[in-house]
C-alpha cells in the first residue's frame, strides 16, 4: 500500500507526466492532505506554496484515480493516522509513504517504511520498489512503567542510551510485557521514532 500526501507527491506525479506513464495501482494509492493543513479556518489557506501544494494534489488525485482523504472529508487527517483509523493499516502489509516517520504502521504489524521522492515515483509506475534487506534487531522492554513515564519515554532512553543511530541497518523489533501492556496509540508512538534511533522499519513483535 502506497500513502501519499502534498509535499512529496507533486514531483512524483509530473514524472509520471513527463515519462507518459500511468499509476500502476491506483487502488492500492491512498493520498490525504496533511502537512500544510490549518488547524483552524481550513479552507482560508494563505500561504501560497501551501494552498499550491494542496490543490496539485487534489488534481493529482482526481486525473490519475487515487482516492483522496480531501479537506472537509471526516476520514481526512495525517497520513500515519488514516491508515490505522480506517482499518487500511493491517498485519503483513508492506506500506510506503514519502514520510520518515512511516514506521508508525509498524504498531499494527506491517512492514512499514519511509521513502523519498523519486523511490515515490517509482513505486507509482511500478507498484514495487527495490530494497536491501534489514538485519533484526529485537528490544525486549520489561517491568512496569511508573507513574508519569508514557512510551516516548521508552523510546528516548533508548536513545540516550544507544545512540541516535543504533538502529541503522536494522529492522527493529519491540516485544516484552512492557509493550505488550501498551495500547495501540502508545505503541504508535513508539514506532513513529524509529528514524530518531537511525532505523527504517520499527514493528510490533508482541503477536
């Protein structure tokens, strides 16, 4: 599954353009607008590369058939959470997203990845993408968390103890009673950090 959202889909999409090429599987590409979404008076956007942004991709969306999580639609949010919200994040799914911080999917299972803008375009014309394959590394979180330390906590002492890069190379794996006593948003949070460890893919292994 490929999600996509404003900012990294624009160049994607006009290479498809420029190389007269169609969108392999539109039906496995789900775009919502995110990044340049106002909290507030939504549909007032004043900044002009935003409101740009936003309305290429609306575009984008309608001439090559991707659904649209679109402004004003209940389901539209950031890209990370749609996926889960709408139950289009499942366990053993590959997902893509032209965002570092795609392995939040991982709390559900999925193989779940951040790529850039040209690997973007490459995964709409062929549906496939090119990978070296990760070494597993598994974090084995155990004990109790006492009052007032939440899952981010867990993350950033590992962190602070291993190193902003002790996961690159690695598929990481969280498992243990820790995680497992976690709710899905905590463990979410968790895998949402993994490009702050140097890792890629960062998943629930507690299943």
């Amino acid at each position: 599954m490929h999600l996509i959202h404003e900012v990294t889909s624009p160049q994607a999409f006009e290479g498809l353009r420029l190389q007269n090429r169609k969108l392999r599987r539109p039906d496995l590409t789900y775009a919502t607008l995110d990044h340049n979404v106002p909290t507030i008076d939504i549909f007032n956007i004043k900044d002009e590369i935003a409101n740009k942004q936003i309305t290429t991709l609306q575009k984008n969306a309608k001439e090559f058939g991707v659904h649209i999580f679109d402004m004003g639609s209940d389901e539209q949010g950031i890209v990370h959470m749609v996926g889960p919200e709408t139950g289009l994040t499942q366990p053993g799914k590959t997902i893509v997203c032209g965002d570092s911080h795609t392995a939040t999917h991982g709390a559900f299972g999925a193989i779940a990845f951040g790529i850039g803008t040209s690997e973007v375009e490459h995964v709409f014309a062929t549906q496939t993408l090119w990978q070296t394959k990760p070494k597993n590394l598994k974090i084995d979180v155990t004990g109790k968390l006492p009052t007032g330390v939440y899952a981010k906590d867990i993350i950033l002492y590992l962190i602070s103890q291993y190193g902003v890069d002790f996961g690159t190379g690695y598929a990481l794996e969280f498992t243990g009673e820790t995680i497992r006593s976690l709710s899905m948003e905590a463990r979410m949070t968790i895998c949402n950090m993994a490009i702050e460890a140097g890792a890629k893919i960062w998943h629930d292994a507690t299943r």
